[in-house]
C-alpha cells in the first residue's frame, strides 16, 4: 500500500465552488470507485505558516501501489476525472509524492 499526494493550484479563472461541485459530483465518485484506490479526501488548502499556501487544493490517497495507480489514470473510467483535472488544474504549479508509512 502507497500514500500519494497531489497538491495543486486551480488555473485562472476557475472558481473554488466550481472546483468543489466538480470534485464532489466527478473526481471524488469515480476515483474513490477504482479498484487499486483504498481511500481517497480532498482537501481545501486554507494558508501556510507565514502567509498563504502554495496550492489551493492537496489529494490524499492511498493505493495498492504507484504502478496500479499511474495504470488506473489511463483507464476508460477515469478519463472525465483526468479531462476534468486538466480543465481546471494549473498543471505548472503541480506536485504529486508518493511514499510508504514509516512503521
């Protein structure tokens, strides 16, 4: 199991309520139905020690692996949550991490 985050700034132009209807009604329903996905949240980044965040949204999500993963955003089923993300995301400002629990 992998943790993935993906942390991001919404393009110009693109409100944060259309955001939300979108990850609520798209991005959240279809992805949380894929088989390799475990968990997925979506949070709304509020600020940063000393002044504003660097993104506007982060993603967590837990997956059986970055392989499954980056092998489930290629799939039929997700191809309105990738049309959408690339609609509405500032792909520059984009950072996606994956790693392990230290345990």
């Amino acid at each position: 199991m992998q943790k993935v985050y993906a942390l991001y700034k919404l393009k110009p132009g693109v409100t944060a309520e259309e955001y939300v209807e979108w990850s609520k009604t798209v991005d959240q329903e279809i992805t949380r139905r894929q088989p390799c996905v475990r968990s997925f949240r979506v949070f709304q980044l509020g600020g940063s020690r000393g002044g504003p965040s660097p993104w506007d949204v982060v993603e967590d999500i837990e997956v059986e692996s970055w392989n499954a993963w980056q092998e489930c955003l290629t799939t039929p089923e997700m191809a309105d949550v990738v049309a959408g993300f690339r609609k509405m995301v500032d792909r520059e400002s984009a950072i996606t991490v994956f790693g392990s629990e230290i345990a």
